[in-house]
C-alpha cells in the first residue's frame, strides 16, 4: 500500500507557473504515478503519469508542453510543473498511484490523496 499528500496548490495568475508535490508513503517506487484534476462540476481527468522507472511519460493535450510530470524516488515525491497556466488549469488537482502500467484511465489507480487546489485567475 501507499499513502498520498499533495501541497502546493495556490491562486496564481494567466501565464504563470506552479509547481505541486506529492508526497508518498510506501513503497513508492514500484508504483506508476499520475496526475488528475477535477473542476468544479465536471469528470475527474487525467493530466500526466510516469512509469515507474521515470523512463515513460504521458500528458493529456490540454496541458503537453506546458506541464511536466517527474519523480524523485529517493524522496517519495512525484511533481508537476505547471508553466504558462492558463484560467481553465484551475482545479482541484489529485497524485494516483498504481501497480498497472502506465496508463490514463482512472479506474486502475487504487490509491489517492486527498487533492491540493490550483487557482489561475485571469
């Protein structure tokens, strides 16, 4: 098993950057990590994920670019740099972590935390 905290999140504005953390408990290296994000009155989606080696990464379109995934597993810590953020970024914004491969689909991440707000106001 694994335990997940985000911190990081904030009230930035239109263009600026961010950066959150996710902090895990665990084994944390043997888990594919990722990124998803929920605004106010829509689905849960995927940002980004990185494989367990840190060798295979993936973006959804909306943030290719301009986000990026890392990890750091000799600190339990998976990041997310968030560069040139635009007004519709602003979510709450939730690390997952999975013993699948990497993958975008939420339904094969068991583990979460509890989310970090981003806030990008125009």
């Amino acid at each position: 098993q694994v335990q997940l905290a985000e911190s990081g999140g904030g009230l930035v504005q239109d263009g600026g950057s961010l950066r959150i953390t996710c902090t895990a408990s665990g084994r944390f290296s043997d888990y594919t990590m990722a990124w998803f994000r929920q605004a106010p009155g829509m689905e849960r989606e995927f940002v980004a994920s990185i494989a367990w080696l840190g060798d295979i990464k993936g973006y959804a379109d909306s943030v290719k670019g301009r986000f990026t995934i890392s990890r750091d597993d000799s600190k339990n810590t998976l990041y997310l740099q968030m560069n040139s953020l635009k007004v519709e970024d602003t979510a709450v914004y939730f690390c997952a972590a999975s013993k699948a491969p990497t993958d975008r689909t939420i339904g094969v991440y068991p583990y979460w935390g509890q989310g970090t707000q981003v806030t990008v106001s125009s």
